[in-house]
C-alpha cells in the first residue's frame, strides 16, 4: 500500500477498524486525482460526481449570489471531505463552486462507489454516518455563530479551531469565510 492509501485508511480506521483485505478493496473504489492552485473541482452549474478526501491542498467552497457576490461556504485541507453535498447525493447541478487554493491532491469517490462501499461494509456505512454527523454538527455551529456571535467572536472561534488557515488562507477568502469586509477583519487582525 503507498503512502496515499495509508493516509487513507488511517483515517478511516480513526473510526472503524479495517482488515489489510477489506483497506485493500475499499481503496480500490477511490481515484487518485491532482488539482493546480485557482483550479475548479466542481462549478457551479455542473454535474457533480463526486465527494472528495483531501490528502493534500487546501480548496475552498464557495456560493455566488444572484448580485456575483462570493460567500465562502467552507474550507477544506488535509484528512477533510468535502463536495457539493445536496447535488452529489441527488444528482443534480452544482449551486456551490469547489476551488484549489493550493495544489491538491484528493481522492475522489463517485456516487455507484459510495453506495457500493456502504452496501458490502457495514462498517463503511458506519464510518460515512459518523463523518456525516460530524459535518451536520459542524454546519449548525457555524450557522450559530453567524447568528448569535459578532465578527470579532466569529474570528476568535477560527482562531481556536483552526489557525493554521490564517497562514494558508488570503485574508480576502477569511473575511468572505466570516462574513466580514476585508477591512473589518484587518482591524480584527490588530
């Protein structure tokens, strides 16, 4: 097994245990794929055929009003899923963008695998449920904090969560991500 697939698994082992045949095969679902910074993964308006485990890279999710104004969704880097969520599990046209921000290398799971995997591996089905929650966990408390926290705390949530995206993020991206002017946040900065 190469260094990829072994990230791979350690990750998923994080939350079930996996035999060195059944890591084999589930590896065998995934596609190996490399992305150049500023490159798109999923546009909007597109089909979306896949969810996405980073291995390496930073990308960003993005949603583009009606005015063109740009709102970041989410970020996402190493050991960290991430897609168009609603259009890969219907089927239908993307309405979020999904773009490098740095060269990523990712594994991709299409939907046919997905549903394969969580069909033969019970503990796969477990493992994507896990994953799942966490992710709707993580929505409703950014949600929350738009809703109950000002900008200054929103920053400082960042901070406590993840501070290595000050380092890899433009601060363009981060007031986007926190719903602030690029102003506002350089003040935050201070």
């Amino acid at each position: 097994m190469n260094l990829s697939e072994q990230f791979l698994i350690k990750h998923i082992e994080k939350i079930v245990s996996l035999t060195e045949d059944e890591a084999a095969a589930i590896v065998s679902h995934f596609e190996l794929k490399s992305f150049k910074k500023g490159q798109f993964i999923i546009e909007a308006g597109n089909d979306v055929k896949d969810v996405y485990f980073v291995l390496s890279g930073l990308v960003k999710l993005i949603y583009e009003d009606q005015d063109a104004r740009k709102h970041i969704v989410s970020f996402a880097m190493e050991d960290w899923w991430e897609t168009d969520f609603q259009a890969f599990y219907t089927q239908t046209k993307a309405l979020l963008t999904l773009e490098c921000i740095e060269d990523t290398v990712v594994y991709s799971l299409s939907l046919e695998n997905f549903e394969k995997l969580c069909f033969e591996w019970r503990k796969m089905e477990r493992f994507f449920l896990r994953k799942s929650i966490a992710g709707h966990i993580g929505s409703q408390t950014r949600i929350l904090s738009f809703l109950t926290s000002n900008a200054r705390e929103r920053y400082e949530q960042l901070l406590l969560k993840n501070s290595s995206l000050l380092q890899r993020v433009p601060k363009s991206s981060l007031a986007s991500y926190l719903g602030v002017s690029r102003e506002t946040l350089s003040r935050l900065f201070k």
